[in-house]
C-alpha cells in the first residue's frame, strides 16, 4: 500500500491515503477540484454526483472496514482472506482519486493539450495526439467486463504506453497518467451502451496539465 | 422455451412486473389461497395469470429450487434472497450470480461467474445478470433494489424444468440453449 502512495506526489492524495497505523487512519472521500456539472455536456452532473458520492464513497468505506478488519485479524488465513476487498476497495479509491484530478472543465484545463514535454512524448511514442486518443479509446473500449484504460509511462523502457486493468485493480505495472473509467456506472445514463460515444467526449475533459505533472514526476 | 432462442413476452410487460407491485399482490393472493377451498383455489388461477400469463410466480416450484442451509434444512425464501444478495455483493466488477444444480451431488447452490463467463461449474437454473447495463437506468448504484424486483419476474417454471433435467437426466441447460 504504501509502495503506491510513492507514485502518488500530489499533496492531496497523500492527504488521502494515510498510511496505517496501530488505530488504523481513516481514508476519506476526496473533494471534486470542480463542481459536478463542471464537466457538462461531456460528463453529465447526474453521473458525477452518483460516481463521487455513491461509488467512489462505497470503496473509501469498504477500504476502510477492510483495513480495520486486516489490523484485528490473528490468523494469515483471515489476513489473505481479506486481501481481495483490500484489492477491490483500495483499487476503487485509487483509480477514482486519480480520476477526478485527470478531469477538468473545458472550459478551463479540459481537453488542453499544452505544447510541452508530455505533447512530445505522446508525439514520439503514437505519432500524434489523435492518433494516441484512437488507440486509447480502441483498448479501453476493448475491456471484456469492467475496468480502466491507461496511458502509462513503463519505467524501465521508458516508454509512454497504453494499459488497461480489470474491475479496480490499480495500475501497479506503470506509473498512471491518464485514468479512464470504462465501468458502466461512469457513462451509462448518459451514453447507454454506446462506449464510443463516451469515450470520444471524454477527451474534452481531460486534464492534460495534471498528466504533464504526473509525467514530469517519473519520467 | 429451453432450446428456442427468442423473446417470448413484449418489453413492456417485464416493465409492469419489475416497475409495479403487480405480482407482489399475486403473491399475497396465493399464501391466503392456501386456505381457499380447492374450487375456490381453481377459480384464482384466472386472476393469477396477469398480462400474457406465462411467467406466475409459483410458491411451489420456488421453494422447490430453494437451496438448503448449513444445518440440513431448506432456507426460507428470505433467507435464501439474503444468500443470493451476499454472493452478488461479492462480484468485483461484471458478472452473474445463479441458482446451479451440483453436478456430482445434486445440490442446488448459488454461485457465480465473473463478465460473460458461462456458467461450467454447475447446471444452470436461474441467472441474474449483475452488470451495471442490466439495472443502472431504472436502480442506479442500487443493488439491494435491483435484486428484491427482479424476484418478481423470474421464471420459476422454467427454472423447475431446468432443475428437474439436471437432477432427474443429468442434462446440463446450458449446452442447450444456443
């Protein structure tokens, strides 16, 4: 746990993520950077409010009843038992505390790709930024079930590279740049099944100078 | 219906059972039944066929799939929706949750599958689709909702045909639906 907390430099999450203790801290459901019809038309109010304060509430909870459970377990039976809600729970907070900082309002931060270190990566790696969005958007929409698509940067190759991971499972294998929910609950009432519908506008929304401080943190 | 792939009611008739209290009054209707005399009891069959008729909530072929709890003896309906709810909140992500016959001891158990993995464990008798797509419009992050209305519209018929080949003939529904 806190070995992803590492990868994780901004002051907010680190808030978000205290590290356990004897009397197990508290984690707690981190404040939107916007309001929820900030993202409008491309990600409606409905949504946003559901997913922060249901979803995202229901794993901050689950992580925590997890994790107070983990810190009164005896046996390792009981301490393994408990590592899929750990991994459920923990995953599902992560992704969504990565998430709402990678969106922004078009009318601000949305959908801004700023010349810079990041344009020229993402330049270098996929040949140009629409076609790094088709790619992206091919493999998230690619998912057999729930889970997350990423542009990740891979450490070891050095290399800017598009993942995906299943149901909350957090992205452990690269450092996360850019987060996108492709569980249903994030664009259902508004797309229906219609996944590239969804995963066109979001890139209206995406926050490109918080992937760029997330870039320039590991790369 | 087992080996036919098609829709057999109109859309609008699973909306009135899942967005109305039709069959739950149905279900009021049979327990006081019970004490009816049987003519009287024969002459309610008319009133339970509701909207298109095929898909009565069968008290009997219900309990008769109900599976049996840790000391031997069968759970009660609640009890069982209680069961059936735990095992759904312990899918992590899209999946099915069902009622399966136990190929080696004939048990009826609950079980489920993770995204579209069929069911290979057991013989299928009654599935519940548990991805978000399923329920998310009308129940939203809802589960608990979902799940107590989806009872109402259940094909308990069809689950005691399934239930009865897989114990009695050992033939697995599954393998013939496509």
């Amino acid at each position: 746990m806190l070995s992803i907390t590492r990868n994780l430099a901004r002051p907010a999450l680190a808030r978000a993520f205290a590290p356990p203790s004897a009397t197990a801290a508290l984690h707690t459901l981190p404040e939107l950077p916007y309001s929820y019809d900030a993202l409008e038309p491309y990600i409606s109010k409905e949504i946003m409010t559901l997913h922060h304060t249901k979803h995202h509430q229901t794993y901050v909870n689950g992580l925590n009843a997890a994790e107070d459970a983990l810190s009164k377990s005896k046996s390792v039976q009981e301490k393994i038992n408990l590592q899929s809600a750990i991994n459920f729970n923990g995953g599902g907070h992560i992704n969504h505390s990565l998430f709402w900082t990678n969106l922004a309002p078009s009318s601000g931060d949305g959908g801004k790709l700023p010349s810079g270190p990041l344009k020229d990566a993402i330049e270098k790696f996929f040949g140009s930024a629409e076609d790094f969005k088709k790619q992206m958007n091919a493999q998230t929409a690619a998912i057999q079930g729930s889970g997350w698509g990423w542009l990740g940067y891979n450490k070891s190759s050095k290399a800017l590279e598009i993942v995906t991971t299943a149901n909350q499972n957090p992205l452990l294998s690269h450092s996360p740049i850019i987060g996108i929910d492709i569980w249903e609950h994030a664009f259902y009432l508004q797309y229906k099944n219609v996944k590239p519908d969804y995963l066109n506008a979001i890139w209206n929304v995406i926050n490109f100078k918080e992937a760029e401080k997330r870039f320039l943190e590991v790369a | 219906m087992s080996g036919k792939h098609n829709w057999p009611y109109a859309y609008n008739v699973l909306e009135l059972y899942i967005s109305e209290q039709i069959c739950i009054t149905i279900n009021i209707i049979r327990r006081r039944a019970n004490a009816m005399t049987p003519k009287g009891r024969i002459g309610l069959q008319a009133a339970l066929k509701c909207n298109g008729g095929e898909h009565i909530n069968h008290s009997l072929f219900r309990e008769n799939l109900v599976p049996n709890n840790g000391d031997g003896g069968k759970l009660s309906f609640d009890n069982f929706q209680k069961e059936f709810s735990k095992a759904v909140l312990g899918i992590q992500g899209s999946g099915w949750a069902w009622l399966g016959v136990n190929p080696q001891t004939k048990v009826i158990e609950i079980t489920t599958t993770a995204n579209q993995d069929p069911l290979l464990t057991h013989y299928p008798v009654v599935g519940v689709d548990m991805w978000e797509h399923t329920f998310y419009l009308q129940y939203q992050n809802v589960k608990p909702n979902y799940l107590e209305a989806i009872w109402n519209v259940i094909n308990w018929k069809e689950g005691e045909e399934r239930h009865t080949d897989a114990v009695q003939k050992g033939v697995d529904a599954g393998l013939n639906v496509l």
